[in-house]
C-alpha cells in the first residue's frame, strides 16, 4: 500500500493516470483534461510518473514537435487498482459535499 501511495501521492497525479486511461495525450490535450492544474505542477507530476515508470513519454522528432504521454503496464495496473477508489468517491460524493456544505463535482467518466 505504501508504494501505491507513494507513486500517486499529492493532488493531481491520480487525476492525470486517470486521464490517461483511454489513450496516449498530448501535453495540451493532458492539461486541458485535468481541469484546474498548472503548466509547472503537470510537467512536475509528469517528470515524477515517467521516474517511477508508471507513465511514458514519447517524443516524436518532427516540426512542429510533438510530444506524447501514455501509461506503461504498470501505469494500467495502478490505474485498475484506483477504480474501486473512483467508484467509492462516485458514491459517496453528493454526502460528503452535503456535510461540507459544497455543491458536489460533476461525476467522471471513463470518456471524459
């Protein structure tokens, strides 16, 4: 439990595997997606996933370039493993929002 935790420690790391579960994205595309991150905390996240080989970059030598993000097998497994995680926080979304008096997020999807 302790080196999940460690890989997907911190706010956005979770957000950004989950992202990238569909399908490899660019930096834009990846950022976009994971609403309210910024450009320094993605790249940071992103450096810390590739170092701990969860996720993979890919750089493609053109012009424009064009760089590319995807999950390794390890990366799937984590992310499989995290969706009872996902399904709990769906459950219990609108009750915890209740209690501290926020307005629930929209649920997640697996397209979105």
């Amino acid at each position: 439990m302790d080196a999940a935790v460690d890989v997907i420690g911190g706010r956005w790391k979770a957000l950004i595997l989950w992202a990238l579960h569909a399908e490899p994205l660019r930096f834009g595309e990846l950022k976009r997606k994971v609403a309210g991150i910024s450009e320094k905390m993605l790249i940071q996240a992103l450096r810390e996933l590739e170092a701990d080989e969860v996720v993979h970059r890919e750089v493609f030598h053109e012009v424009p370039p064009k760089v590319e993000y995807s999950l390794t097998g390890l990366g799937q497994r984590l992310n499989t493993a995290l969706l009872p995680l996902g399904d709990w926080g769906e459950e219990n979304m609108a009750g915890i929002a209740k209690r501290r008096g926020v307005t629930p997020a929209p649920p997640h999807t697996a397209s979105a």
